[in-house]
C-alpha cells in the first residue's frame, strides 16, 4: 500500500537500516557456522563456502518473517500498526539476500556450470552427464521456482507500482506472492535441514550441524498462528457489526484457521515423528569411520566431479 513518506531522506535512512541489520545477520550466521559449524578435516573442498550460502538463506529466512508477522500481528495489537510500513524495506532486503544466496550458489557451489547447478556432472568415460546430487536439483530447482515471484515482488514494491495495478490488485499481488513464497521456503528448507543432511548409507557421513534447524520451524510456527488468529478475530469483528455471532459461526471460523495452519503442523508433525527416530551417529555395528576416511572418500568424489 501507499507509504505516505515523501521524503527521500527517510526512505534512504529506513533502506539503510534495514541494509545494515540485513548484512548484519548475514554476518552473525556466518560466524556461527565458520568457528563450530563446518569440520574443514572433514569437507576439505568446502572450505568456508558452505557457511557462506547458508548465512545469507538464513538471514533472507529473517527478513521473510517480519515482513510475515508484522501484518496479522498489528490485527491483534494495534500499537504496531506504525511498524507495517516496515514491510516494504523488509520485502526489498530480503530479495536482495535472496539473490545474495542464489549467486553464492551459482559461483561457490556450481561454479558457473548449469549442469552442476542442477546436481549433474560430466564424465568423458560414458559421454554424457549422470546425476550425482540428485538432491541438490531439486533443491536449486525450488529456488529457480521462487526467483522470478522475488523479482516480482521486489520491482513492484514502490507506490508508483500500487498506483499502475490499483491498491486492491497490488495487495492481492503480494499477499498471494509471499505466501507462495513462504510454502516453498518452508519445503526447500524442510528437506535441506532433515532429509539431505541425515547419516545415510553406504558411508555414514556426519554432516556439518544445523543450529538453525528448530528455530526456522518455531519462526514458521510463528507465522501460521499469527495468521490464523488475526483471521478469526477479524471475520468476527466485522461479523459483530451486522448480525449477533452465534456459536455455529464461531466453531465455523475456527474450523477454517485450523485448516488454514494444517499444512504446517503435518510438515512439522511428519519431521518431528522421523527426527526423533533417525539416527544421529553412524551404527557401531558396521563402524565408525574415522577422519581420514572422509577426508579420503570426500577428495575421491571431489576428483570425479571435476574430471
């Protein structure tokens, strides 16, 4: 929606508050992965590119979330209704992160090579490509899902755009936008946090920890409920003006945020049940390797993939 603020000076002070808390975050997640995160013995070749792509996922995953909150949350408490302008710097920043991560991965991870993008490499010996992480396909696949909604979102997030597209267009625009959005993080980053970074065989790898992993689910948590309880408080709010609430309604209202918040509590539901029954060190039964041996193992895929 239209800001009100005419002044350049105040829209470059808002942009570049929100710049520094944004390259902030990026920083302080890099931190924390770069002195406990990674075990350079174990990865050699990563080095520190993947704290690197991971500070600016997280720290975008942020920006999303308050841009998320700050809307249902002014509905329950009116007070923060001066802070909803905030989502325009909010939206903006997280798109710029967003491609921060998307060119970390294009540069670090993939090294310019669109087939090693999608998780293929080449091999001379039979001619052709073969899949070699099927996992990161899709994961970049996602990311190549969200990037042009990003985009939109971001070169439509001036009032000169609100006014082009109508007030009532341009919300439902970035409303339907950023929950799209919000979903196929929340699914990239479910099987990115759980399911690609699990010990597996044949070797047993132990993968570079996750602190962020609880606190990205509790962050979505978040999100859903605020939503869904802005949603009944406002259907019954404007309910309450026409005709007197009867029980009926108000079971009815609750029914349909409950199906509202459905998807999160069967993704959280699913990854609580098989988390808390995976394993989280290599069975003693077949043996735990040692360093070295990722070391050696990790340097053999390394010089496959850049036959």
């Amino acid at each position: 929606m239209l800001q009100g603020i005419k002044s350049k000076k105040v829209i470059l002070l808002r942009h570049l508050s929100v710049g520094v808390f944004s390259f902030l975050l990026v920083y302080l997640f890099y931190l924390s992965y770069y002195t406990w995160g990674v075990i350079p013995s174990l990865w050699p070749d990563w080095g520190m590119d993947h704290p690197f792509w991971r500070a600016w996922a997280h720290a975008a995953f942020i920006l999303l979330f308050l841009s998320l909150i700050l809307s249902p949350a002014a509905k329950l408490w009116h007070p923060i209704n001066k802070f909803i302008t905030w989502r325009r710097e909010f939206g903006i920043w997280f798109a710029i992160l967003s491609f921060g991560h998307g060119y970390a991965i294009w540069d670090r991870w993939a090294r310019w090579d669109v087939a090693r993008l999608f998780g293929f490499e080449y091999i001379e010996e039979v001619g052709g490509y073969i899949l070699f992480r099927p996992e990161v396909g899709i994961m970049n696949m996602m990311g190549l899902v969200m990037a042009p909604m990003i985009v939109l979102l971001a070169v439509t997030s001036f009032d000169k755009a609100v006014r082009l597209l109508g007030v009532s267009s341009w919300k439902w625009l970035h409303t339907t936008l950023i929950n799209v959005i919000f979903y196929i993080a929340m699914l990239r980053g479910v099987l990115y946090l759980f399911y690609f970074f699990q010990f597996s065989p044949p070797n047993w790898r132990e993968y570079p920890s996750i602190w962020f992993l609880y606190v990205f689910l509790g962050m979505a948590v978040i999100i859903v409920l605020l939503q869904a309880v802005a949603f009944v408080k406002t259907v019954l709010e404007k309910r309450n003006g026409k005709e007197k609430k009867s029980i009926l309604q108000v079971a009815f209202v609750i029914s349909v945020a409950t199906m509202f918040i459905m998807p999160i509590v069967l993704l959280l539901g699913a990854v609580a049940y098989f988390d808390s029954r995976s394993i989280k060190e290599a069975p003693m039964s077949i043996g735990q390797a040692s360093p070295q041996h990722y070391v050696l193992n990790h340097e053999e895929d390394y010089n496959i993939n850049n036959t």
